[in-house]
C-alpha cells in the first residue's frame, strides 16, 4: 500500500567521535526496511525539496533513505580534518544504519558523479551490511589525463570544482607534468580488485567520464572477486553529466536533442537492481546483459557482454583537398589546409562534456558559432548512402606544422543533419609540446615549418550515422 516518509534527523557518530549530519527517511507503516544511502557534498537539505532524489518516487515503496552530508560540508561542516578519509566514513555510516530499528540491514548506495566516487571509496573499505551500488557518471579514479588532457589545463571544469569546495587547483597547477606523485596518486585511486558488492554502473555519452568509466567497469568485470564478477552491469545512456541545466542522467532533453527512447530510464533499472538485491524480487535482473547501451542515431537500447561489441572492425577515413572525408586515399601526399589562430579570440565552446555552470553542457549545433569562424579546418563525409556505425572509440591522425614553438589542436566529432546542424559528439585536444609525453623530460617545443604527427583520441560512444547524414571533423586550435 501506498505509504509517505517520516524524516528525521540524525548525527551519526564516526570512529574518530565527530559526527555527521543526516537527514532519515522512513516509511509512515513501523517495520525493518532496506536502505538506501546517499552521502553528499552538495548539502542534503536540497534533497528535501526534490525528494526522494532521481529514483522515480520511492514513496509508497518499501524503502528507507538516508542523505548524509559529506565530513567537512554544509551540516558536517565542524567535523572537519586534514585529511578525510571518506571510505572509512562511508564505512561507519553503514555499519551505523545497520544498527538502527528501521533497517533490515541490507544496504544500498546511489547517487551521481561525487555521490558516486564516494560509493567506490565505501565499497573499498567493505563494511559487513553494504549489499550494493549504484553510482551514475562516476570512476573512483584520479588520473592525469582527467585535468590535463593531452596537457592541456582544464581550466573551467577545475574552477567548478574548486567553486563547490573541492579545492583541487593548487595541487594541480602545483603538477601540470605527470610525474611519480600523479604515478602514486594513480595507483591508490584504482582498486577494482576491492569492490566485492554488485555495482550497476550508470553512464552517458556526453559525459566526461566515459573513458574512466569503461576503464573500471572492465576493470571490475575482471578484477573484482569471482563471486561478484558478473553480477556488475553497466548502461551508458545518451546523456550529459548533469548538476546544472535541464539535462540530467535520465532526462529527456539533452543539450539541444531529445531522446524520448531514453527518458527516466536510469531510474527505473536502478529501482530494479535494487529491488532485486535489497529486497530479493524475483524480477529476472540477473539475466540482464552485462552491457545496456544506447545506440543514438538509431535511438534503440542494445545489449553485449564485453564493450566493444564483438564484430566491430577498424575504418579509416582520410582527409582529401575538397575538405572531404573519404574511404579513398588523397590524388596528392602534399595536399594541406592552413588556419591562422590568434589566441586572444579563441575558438568557442559551445556543448559538450563542460561543468561550468556558465557553460552549455551535451550536443549542440557547431554550425552557427563555431563552423562560421576562419580559424578551422572543417572536414565532411559526402551525404551518406547507408547508415554508418560506430561503437568504441575513435582517433584523428594528424600531420600538422606550426610557424610557432608551440600550440593546440583541438577536434570535436559531429553527427551532420540534412538540414545543417552539426551537432557535438565528443571532442579532445593535443598540446604539442607534450606530443611525445607528459613528463618534464619528454616535452619538447616545435621546429619552425617541421611537420609532426599526432593522434588525438574520441573516447567510446555508440552512434549511428544514418543515411542522408555526415561524419564531421573540426580542427582548431583551441576550444
């Protein structure tokens, strides 16, 4: 029967004696319910007002919810300490909940982006009652290539993150090499080989952290305890990160697309891995592909046990004179385009795997703003005779020269419209004085009028280019 939440709050009590604030939500009817933990650096009072968070409603279904605000913030402010060890927290509040008259004692945790990190850094710490995971557009890793991809500053994602209190730019701007402090760091923030609960990975292809993403999840697949191996799923759905704007994992609108094929899915598999785990409902969820995937352009769900699917081969597309992108080799080796970049008016970022909240995030036209520009190199298959598919990741190879010691190059890969829109898929940057390497020693400027060649990497995604559609690459020299 259908039944409203009681909400209390609660200080959970850690090992080192501070407490942590907490906001408890429990079925009206008494009884021992499954939990579901959310523990959030974002202030769980928000969570009040859209409440119960992005899991459909679970009012009227047998669950409790607990929102707990992260040591050092809003709530937790005064517990704060040098060094927080969030998976030990995360562990304590587990076990604490595992205590409490209204829970059962099963365990679950969701929630997206740091809210997912933190489920990783719990799970590495197994506590006894933790049952299952689900974080959304989350890795527990802290890699280079995150901030400085292709050695370039991240500048506007770093800044958001410094803005909701994480305080990461002085330890990166302090390291803008990779170095044996980002080796270590590296290392201590991957552990698939510790996460011993079913995870349900939740993903999607205009976010920033596909290619974290299918690291770990293949990671965990092969890693993790046996007995847990193929009980991880993952589903990578056509959406953007979230945390500011209309899109979110699981809305319908994404950027200036919509995939109604797609709309609340995330929520409702949740629901089912956790009724399934939490609750032992006989819903078949363990006969689920290891893999749910969108297929956008086609705007179906497909399934595949390893990613990328099997059956998928290597095409090479090259660049010809008519800035064409063709099947066929150039006439002549010495065709080339030039472009003129002055760094005071920059390239534009419109879309794509942005943060900032000043900045649009997921697919967006490039054609009105970014295309119109003289400063780019824009390179289009003729019209398409037949749907072209890709599944798994791409990479641009480039011979480029620079009257320069040193720049960037900049891809993005768009899906061309029969009306003209070239919408946003992915794009990514090379800094040239770091093309042989990220470390000190292996960075090097550029001879005038030498030619370099350089990869730049298009991380996975799943999209069908249909007919009457092209393929796109723009080069610039910035983004």
């Amino acid at each position: 029967k259908s039944q409203t939440f009681i909400q209390t709050t609660d200080s959970i009590p850690m090992r080192d004696g501070k407490k942590l604030a907490a906001d408890i939500y429990v079925p009206s009817t008494p009884g021992q319910y499954p939990v579901i933990l959310v523990q959030t650096p974002y202030n769980r009072l928000y969570y009040r007002i859209n409440q119960p968070l992005g899991l459909g409603s679970l009012a009227g279904l047998p669950y409790a919810l607990v929102v707990v605000d992260w040591r050092g913030f809003y709530g937790s402010a005064s517990a704060m300490v040098a060094t927080p060890d969030r998976g030990k927290d995360g562990y304590d509040i587990v076990e604490w909940i595992a205590t409490q008259t209204w829970s059962n004692g099963k365990i679950g945790t969701w929630g997206p982006s740091a809210l997912g990190k933190i489920q990783f850094q719990t799970a590495k710490e197994n506590p006894p009652h933790l049952t299952c995971c689900v974080p959304l557009v989350a890795g527990c890793q802290f890699n280079y290539s995150e901030y400085f991809p292709g050695g370039v500053y991240r500048k506007e994602y770093v800044d958001q993150l410094d803005n909701l209190g994480f305080g990461l730019s002085t330890f990166l701007l302090n390291n803008p090499f990779y170095s044996n402090i980002w080796q270590y760091v590296e290392n201590a923030n991957y552990y698939p080989q510790s996460i011993q609960v079913p995870t349900f990975m939740i993903g999607g292809w205009y976010d920033h952290n596909v290619e974290m993403m299918m690291q770990l999840f293949g990671g965990i697949q092969t890693l993790s305890p046996v007995a847990v191996q193929n009980k991880h799923k993952l589903m990578m759905g056509p959406w953007a990160h979230g945390g500011f704007g209309t899109a979110q994992v699981g809305t319908c609108t994404q950027g200036q697309l919509t995939y109604d094929e797609a709309c609340g899915w995330s929520d409702s598999i949740a629901l089912r891995f956790f009724d399934f785990h939490l609750r032992n409902i006989a819903n078949n969820w363990e006969t689920e592909p290891a893999i749910k995937y969108f297929q956008m352009g086609e705007n179906t769900w497909q399934s595949t046990t390893t990613w990328p699917p099997t059956g998928t081969t290597p095409i090479k597309l090259y660049f010809n004179s008519s800035n064409q992108l063709s099947r066929d080799l150039p006439a002549s080796a010495n065709d080339s385009a030039v472009i003129v970049y002055d760094p005071r008016d920059p390239s534009p970022t419109v879309g794509g795997s942005t943060l900032r909240q000043d900045l649009e995030q997921g697919p967006y036209d490039q054609a009105p703003v970014v295309e119109m520009r003289n400063d780019i190199v824009t390179v289009t298959t003729p019209t398409l005779s037949q749907n072209v598919v890709m599944k798994g990741t791409g990479r641009v190879h480039l011979f480029v020269k620079s009257n320069r010691p040193d720049t960037d190059f900049s891809i993005r890969l768009t899906d061309v419209y029969p009306d003209g829109r070239s919408m946003l898929l992915a794009d990514n940057i090379q800094r040239m004085r770091f093309r042989n390497g990220f470390r000190t020693t292996d960075t090097a400027s550029m001879q005038p009028n030498a030619v370099y060649e350089i990869d730049i990497d298009i991380h996975d995604l799943a999209i069908t280019f249909v007919a009457g559609h092209k393929i796109r690459i723009d080069i610039t020299s910035a983004n």
